[in-house]
C-alpha cells in the first residue's frame, strides 16, 4: 500500500507520494546554464512548461543579455532526450536528460557554432531575487496537511514573479507562469502543476483568504504573511563524513532488463558482515524513502551500518536513477527488483552470503515474504508493518480510523464506506474492466446526485476528481493490491521472520494485522518468528499521539530509536 494514503475521500483514493502535488521531479520546470562564448560568459534559462492540450511549450531568457521570453517554435522531448528550437535567433538546443530530472547534458547551436552547455533546475542557479513578500499557509487535503511557501519577487519596474514551495513534499522554487498582485488581491498560476490560486488581502495586509486549485479540485487556503520560512528539522539525519564505506551502486534486473540504482553501506573494520536489501512502501520512492521531509531509509541504513550490518537501498524502478516503468509494474514485479538486489549482495566479497535478509516497510513488507519464497539466497525477512490481509480490508478500516480520527462525522464515514466497499466489490467480482467502468459510473453517479450541494462542492466530490480516481483503482497495481492475501505467502515461510507494528498506526492496523500474523507464521515452517507491536509509534514508527498522516511532516523525528533497537538487535541474533 502507499506509504501515505488518505482514503478519506468519495472512493478514498488521495495518493501521497513524495511530491504528488509538487513534483519533484520531470522536464517541465525553468531549466539553466551558462555558455562560454569566446571567453565572455552568458547565463540562459528556458522555461519548460505544458499547453492546455498537454503540447510542451517553451521560453527562453537570456538575462546577461537583458533578453526575457524569447519564443520558442518547437520542443521535443523522446526517449530522454530534450529539443529545443527557436528560430527568431536560429538557434536549436539538444541534451540528454538525466533519469532523475537533475541535469540536461547537451549542445547549443547557433549560427554555425556549436558550445557544450549543461542545463540543471533553476533552483540550482544562483539567483539574485529580491523577495519582497512571504506567505506561508497549510492546505488540507482529506487526512493530509501540507504547508505552502509563496515568494513574490520583482521583475524589472513593472512585474511581479514568484516561487511555491511545498516544505513538508521537498518541492522547491516551481516557478509562476502568471502573477497578479494587486492592492486587494493577489493571483498566481502554476502550470507546470496545474494549479492556480486566487485570494483577497485582509484589512491590515498580513492574511490572505483565497482558494487553491489544483486538476480541477478546490481547496480553501489561507496564507499568512512571514518575515522568514522555518527551516524543517531532522535531527536523526546523518552528516557526512560517515563513520563506514559508501558506494553508489547499479545492478541488473535481467529478468527486464532495467538497471537500479542505490547506495551500499558496510562497516570500515571486518568482513563477512550479513547484509539487507531495504525495500519501501508502494509509490515511486528514492533509496532513502523519502517522503514529507523525512528520509527513513537513510536513517535506518545509517544505525545498521553503525551495527555491524551491511545494507542495500535502492531507487525504485523508474524513479531517481533507476530505468524501468513504475507506472504499469504490480508487487510481484516489484519482487523481481528486491531479488535482484539479493544477487548484487551475493557478489560482494563484504558480505557473508549466508547472512542476506530483506527488510521492507508497508508494500516492502508483503513483497519481502514472496521473494524469500522464491529464493534460497534469502535467510531472514523483516516486516515493518506488513499487511496480513487483502489489500480491500485494509483500505476499509484505514478510511475508516483516518476518518474518525480526522473528525468526520460517523454519517459521512459510514456513507464513504458504503460506496468504497461497493466499488471494491465491482473490481474484485468484474474481470472485464469495460463492464466494470460501467457499473462504477453508474454507482458512482447515484451517490453524486444524492450529495447535498454542499457536500458536492468538496473537492473529494468534484467530477475531475472522480475521474482521477478511476485511473487509480483501474491501475494493474491497485486491483493486484486488493486482491491480493499475503497469507498465502507468510505460511510458506522456512526462515527467520520478525514483525512489527506501530500501536498507532492507522494505515495498517495492529488490530486488524497482528492476530492475522500470528496465525499465518504459525502455520509456517519457520522455527524463528517474533510479532511485536511498538507502543505510541505511527505508520512511519515515530512516537506519535495520534497515529493521524496528518502528524508525520510535523513531527521532527524521524524514526524512534525502540523500532531501530529492535530490528537491529533482532538482526544480530539471528545472524550471529
């Protein structure tokens, strides 16, 4: 399951991933440089951006110069490589784009010349905006709060510009296509999110009551006037220079043919050390976990490390420097990606091939049992936070407590359950997806119309929402996920198994999933098996009061040092 997911909505179906609403990543955003011309040195950016039809669109600035939006006739943009042609300056631009979106590679070519030039994100480039506005506010959107940074900055006498940054995703400086900030009202747009906001000063000129709205959804937002943005605090990141060995890596997933990217970690002093393969949660993550400001699997690297232990954590397929296609993999490939991470471990002269374990968090912990069925490479698993349920269950009970906790009425949750169970039913019970679509549009239609007007005016409720929505649980991830009972897997077990539980935890429920746990390794032939539940700690095993999404960017720490203590101990015995 994601490691954030909201299913508080008509068919609880908000995803939060590492930079959902504010991407992280991709071509479109303000891309710069410098040319070397003769010895004289000019700066160029090109603003990279989408049209309403979904056609890339493009400017370019030469500031040095006192150029700005110079037009752009055409981009392209296939198979990782970026075109770029202007001709009112005859001049064409061609690069190679990195897989994580961090650099542009190429030529510019102009007038018969050709000069090397390397783009990389304007937030990269130095930059000397003065920023004559701060507003900071916090978007809700369903069990989910996010804050947002708007920066307004002059451009030239007359024009206005600014930055929207998503402190809470680590999304910074997406720049405004259009600003307005007048006396009584302020408005910006965000194409390359499809987003724009729209507000009213009030009287005194320090709040500002508006709208955000994003893929046709709205959601009230009120921002306030800041004199600096709060540095986010994350005390258990580790600092370099780190206290053990640190390799970039790259192995292959033959069975595919995509190549993954990670980072190795193992102690300075000795050898033969056991080893694991981190694997994440479902959406696309980088090799540190990262979501909301907090980088988990860095952390818990960094303490295993420190232990004695060496450890593998990887991009996932098709996010950060890994190839392949998120987009259309199910858990079972996903397998084939942790297994193929055991093999690299397999080839270091570091590690004791007699000591390799795979540790995997939310959607890790149901995809760490398959492959340790599938390979005898594999002598120890842990769950952090497993599932021991189909997927269709325990989206349910975590609509239904993320609901609760958020404040929602009894009414309204019972009313979303009812729908969400109708729709599960459809996609479980109907192979054929045209015939499924079809019922859920209609069962989808009827619980629209019987909406107040108010109720239709939420943004869970909007038509473009609901649209979004289908694509989702359509997704050959999704149906695989509620279809799927990790049972089937935990009781074929013959190794060691440790499982825990946050005692908080809302997204997969010790209540629902630990007696489900027990039972199943019971059953297994594994002689070694230990399921704790964690007191006081969230989804994301931080000390939590409330266990609520909502808390995990608030909360400075990143992971409690109980959970680390546990899982690392655990690893030594067995391993020893």
């Amino acid at each position: 399951m994601k490691k954030i997911i909201s299913f508080a909505a008509i068919i609880c179906l908000i995803i939060f991933t590492t930079g959902s609403m504010f991407p992280q990543s991709g071509i479109e955003k303000s891309w710069g440089g410098t040319l070397d011309v003769m010895g004289q040195k000019l700066k160029i950016i090109f603003h990279i951006t989408k049209d309403e039809k979904g056609k890339l669109t493009a400017s370019l600035d030469s500031p040095d110069q006192g150029a700005k939006g110079i037009p752009v006739d055409s981009v392209s943009f296939e198979n990782g490589i970026i075109k770029i042609v202007s001709n009112s300056i005859a001049g064409v631009y061609e690069g190679k784009v990195s897989n994580d979106f961090s650099k542009i590679e190429g030529e510019w070519r102009q007038a018969g010349q050709i000069f090397p030039l390397i783009l990389i994100p304007v937030n990269e480039v130095k930059d000397d905006k003065e920023f004559f506005s701060l507003w900071q506010g916090n978007l809700k959107v369903s069990a989910i709060e996010l804050r947002l940074v708007v920066r307004f900055y002059k451009v030239g006498k007359d024009s206005i510009g600014a930055f929207l940054d998503s402190p809470d995703q680590g999304a910074k400086d997406i720049p405004a296509s259009t600003v307005h900030y007048g006396d009584d009202s302020v408005y910006f747009e965000i194409k390359v999110i499809n987003g724009h906001y729209s507000g009213k000063f009030n009287d005194d000129k320090n709040k500002i009551e508006g709208e955000w709205i994003q893929n046709g959804a709205t959601f009230p937002l009120v921002l306030e006037k800041i004199d600096k943005v709060e540095e986010i605090k994350r005390p258990q990141e580790p600092k370099k220079p780190y206290p053990y060995n640190e390799e970039e890596i790259t192995f292959e997933n033959k069975e595919i043919g995509i190549t993954l990217a990670g980072t190795f970690t193992y102690p300075k002093e000795g050898k033969n050390f056991p080893a694991v393969v981190l694997v994440s949660g479902s959406g696309p993550q980088n090799r540190d976990e990262e979501l909301l400001s907090h980088k988990p699997f860095l952390v818990w690297s960094d303490y295993l490390t420190k232990n004695g232990i060496a450890v593998l954590r990887f991009d996932d397929r098709g996010f950060g420097k890994s190839t392949g296609n998120f987009g259309s993999a199910i858990t079972q490939d996903f397998v084939t990606d942790a297994l193929s991470a055991v093999n690299y471990l397999k080839g270091r002269k570091e590690v004791d091939v007699k000591k390799i374990g795979i540790i995997g968090h939310s959607e890790g912990g149901l995809i760490a049992p398959i492959a340790a069925n599938k390979s005898n490479d594999v002598s120890f698993v842990v769950l952090a936070a497993g599932t021991s349920v189909p997927g269709n269950e325990i989206i349910l009970l975590q609509s239904e407590l993320i609901s609760r906790k958020a404040g929602t009425s009894e009414e309204e949750i019972k009313k979303t359950l009812d729908i969400t169970r109708k729709t599960y039913e459809i996609i479980l019970n109907i192979e054929d997806s045209a015939e499924a679509v079809q019922k859920i549009n209609v069962l989808w239609e009827e619980y629209y119309q019987a909406l107040s007007d108010s109720e239709k005016n939420k943004p869970e409720n909007s038509k473009e929402f609901m649209e979004q929505q289908k694509k989702t649980i359509f997704s050959p991830w999704f149906r695989y996920f509620l279809k799927f009972d990790p049972r089937t897997e935990l009781v074929k077990l013959k190794i060691p198994v440790l499982a825990f539980f946050g005692e908080n935890d809302l997204q997969v429920a010790p209540s629902q999933n630990k007696d489900e746990m027990e039972k199943a390794l019971e059953k297994s032939n594994s002689k070694n098996y230990k399921v704790v539940v964690l007191p006081g700690l969230n989804h994301l095993f931080q000390e939590s009061e409330t266990g609520s999404p909502t808390d995990y960017a608030k909360i400075e720490q990143t992971t409690s040092p109980k959970m680390l203590e546990l899982m690392t101990g655990w690893i030594k015995e067995v391993t020893k």
